[in-house]
C-alpha cells in the first residue's frame, strides 16, 4: 500500500515540474517536438535514479558518519557531474544506439536542478505517505526518485504535445514563444491540482 | 563599457528572467509573496557577484578541459557560505526558501554569466557585472511576486488591504506559470520593442 502511495504521490500529486517547479529549463527548452520530450525524459530517469542511489549511500556512510554534512551541496553535485561522465562513458561503449537517441541531452542533465532537486530532497526532508512522518530508507529513497522522474516525463510528454499543436495555430505576436508556453504549462498544473485529494 | 552600463544591461535590456529566460525553476517557486522574491534574488545576487570575482581571478590559470568542473565547484562553495549566513542570521528566510536556496548551484544564470563573462573580463568589470544581472533577477522576482501576492493573498509585502483570502491558485502552481507567462506579454508589447 505505502509503495502505491509514493508512486502516486510523486508521479500526480507533487509532480516535480507542475508543483514543484524542478526541472524547468528542460521543461521549456526542449519540450518542442514529441520526440526529443520523450529522449530527454528518459535521460533525465535513467540518472535521477542512479544518482539518488548513490548520493543517498555517500550522504548516509560517508558525510553523517565523518560529520560533514554541510558539504551536501558541493559533494552531491560533484557526484552528480561524475555520475553523468561516467553514464556517458559506459552508454556509448555498451549501447551506441541508445547513446546516440539520448545524444546531447546526457550532459545538459548536470545542470538540470530536478537532479540534484530530488538527491537533497530525500536525505534532508520527512515524507509521510500515509505514515507518521519519517525519513526515507533507502529502497523508498530510489522508488521516491523513479516515481518521480516518471512524473517528469509524463509532465514533459503531455507538454510536448500540446506545443505541438500550438505551433500550428496563429499566436498573437507578443504572446509567441515562451509565454504562450507558460500560460499552457499553468493551465496544465490547473489539471493536475485536481490530484491534490488523492494522497 | 562603463560601469553604470554594466549594472544597468541587466535591468532591462539583458534581464535574466524577461529576456534570457535563465534561472526559471527559483523565478516560479520562490515568488508566492513579495518578501520571498525579493530574498531570493538578493541570495542569487550574493553568490553571483562574489562567484563572478572569484572566476575572473582563476580562470587564466584554469586549464580549459576542466573549466567547467572549477566553476561549479566555486559556486557551490560560495552557496554553501551562503547557506550558514542564512541559517546564523534570517533563519526564518532559509526555511521559507528551502531547497532553492542549495539549488542556486544549478542556477544557470550564475553559470552563464562565469562562462559569458566572467572569465575573460577584469576582477571590477565582473563584480558590476554581477550586481548588475543580480539586481535584474531581484527585479523581476520581486515584481512577479508582488503581483502573485496581491492577487493570491491580497496583500503586499505582508500589509493586508483585502479582507478574506484572494484568489488562493495564485500562491499554488498554476498562478506561477500564468503570471509569469502574462508578464511576459506586457514586457514583449510594451518594454522590449523599442
């Protein structure tokens, strides 16, 4: 039951773009065609998990038992870039096709704050889902960072699609481009505030 | 270019938010009041601006291959100075900002101006620079948040003129992407076409 509720939760209730604005860059950037939506969403996946992962062990075995945690921010960022040098690394020996659809995407995702959002997200934060409030372990930790990446590509998927057919309409000139964008994009957080009952 | 042009480029002509369109994650989050805007900018302004000096003076000896590396690690040092200052003296500041606060490291506007500017530009240059770009986010932020706080909670900067609530989904999500977006338009009929 409490795994049903942490992936509802993070997928439609506290989506990570529509409620809680991480990621947005990307969001906006490169959510013009279904296709590169859909190669960033999965890059984006692949590594919030991994990283949560590993953060999440670093932070726990190494910055509380030595008494470091004030150095999160720096130490969870650099694990961060490294993490996405070595995904890169390994991608293109192991799987170029794959490396070649995600393709730029992979080392813009350093810089992409949902990352590093969600890594300082379940070390610093109590979650309750449906039980008193409690730090996350480490198997509700990655579910917590999938789950929620799965929000972000759903939020990146549904976006995509409707700017493309926003771009086959005539836009009234000052409202072109990016705040046509974000007016659709608050419309679509409207809808998804109807989730806010659920869990 | 002289120094008060550097400090003014920002406000209007190359502002961050209106213009560039950087840092949007901190623009719609930490807007849902005046205060809260107005805080966040002026954090994003401190680590902007002493980043900027620091870069300007390392990044003749930076070799270029790792450059990027040397910058976020500056930045993130200077993000988490800013992190204790916060909690040793607005403790009640850092809780309502959160987790922006830490996020600044991935601010692109900070990373930007260290690559656009910064790292070619004399140590003073870059300091107005940074104060320049910094006031034209706090600009912004402050603007959008005085406009979500008098539509959301009737109020400006915490003085309630309206009895009773406002219209609540202007603090919420969706009133961070409209007023923004609505914003935007005004900015592109009125200020940017001249």
């Amino acid at each position: 039951m409490e795994i049903l509720l942490i992936i509802v939760s993070a997928i439609f209730v506290n989506n990570i773009v529509l409620a809680q604005f991480l990621g947005i860059c990307p969001f906006l950037g490169v959510s013009n065609k279904l296709s590169t939506a859909t190669g960033m969403s999965a890059a984006v996946c692949f590594v919030i998990t991994l990283a949560t992962l590993v953060t999440y062990l670093i932070n726990k075995y190494l910055l509380l038992t030595l008494g470091l945690e004030f150095l999160q921010t720096i130490a969870f960022i650099l694990v961060i870039a490294a993490l996405v040098q070595m995904v890169e690394i390994v991608l293109k020996k192991v799987s170029p096709s794959l490396y070649q659809a995600l393709g730029i995407f992979l080392p813009l995702i350093t810089t992409n704050c949902a990352v590093l959002g969600v890594a300082i997200n379940v070390v610093t934060k109590e979650f309750t889902f449906g039980q008193p409030a409690h730090m996350l372990g480490l198997g509700e930790a990655v579910l917590y960072a999938f789950a929620t990446s799965l929000g972000y590509g759903l939020a990146m998927v549904l976006f995509s699609g409707l700017r493309e057919h926003l771009a086959l309409n005539n836009v009234p000139k000052a409202f072109r481009g990016v705040p046509i964008a974000l007016i659709t994009a608050g419309i679509l957080a409207m809808a998804f505030m109807g989730f806010s009952g659920i869990a | 270019m002289s120094k008060f042009k550097l400090i003014t480029k920002g406000l209007v002509k190359d502002n961050p938010t209106f213009v560039l369109l950087l840092g949007m994650c901190p623009t719609l989050a930490t807007t849902t009041s005046a205060i809260n805007g107005l805080s966040m900018g002026l954090a994003t302004l401190f680590v902007l601006v002493l980043s900027n000096m620091a870069i300007s003076l390392i990044a003749p000896v930076v070799p270029d291959k790792v450059h990027i590396p040397v910058y976020i690690v500056v930045i993130a040092t200077f993000v988490t100075l800013l992190q204790f200052l916060m909690q040793a003296f607005v403790p009640s500041v850092y809780a309502s900002l959160g987790l922006f606060i830490p996020l600044i490291v991935v601010n692109c506007i900070v990373l930007g101006r260290a690559e656009a500017f910064a790292n070619k530009n004399s140590i003073v240059d870059s300091a107005f620079d940074g104060i320049g770009v910094g006031l034209g986010f706090t600009l912004s932020l402050t603007v959008i948040g005085i406009v979500r706080e008098i539509l959301g909670s009737g109020s400006i900067f915490g003085w309630k003129f309206l009895a009773g609530d406002g219209m609540l989904a202007f603090v919420m999500a969706p009133g961070a992407f409209l007023v923004l977006g609505y914003l935007m338009v005004l900015f592109n009929k009125f200020v940017a076409k001249k």
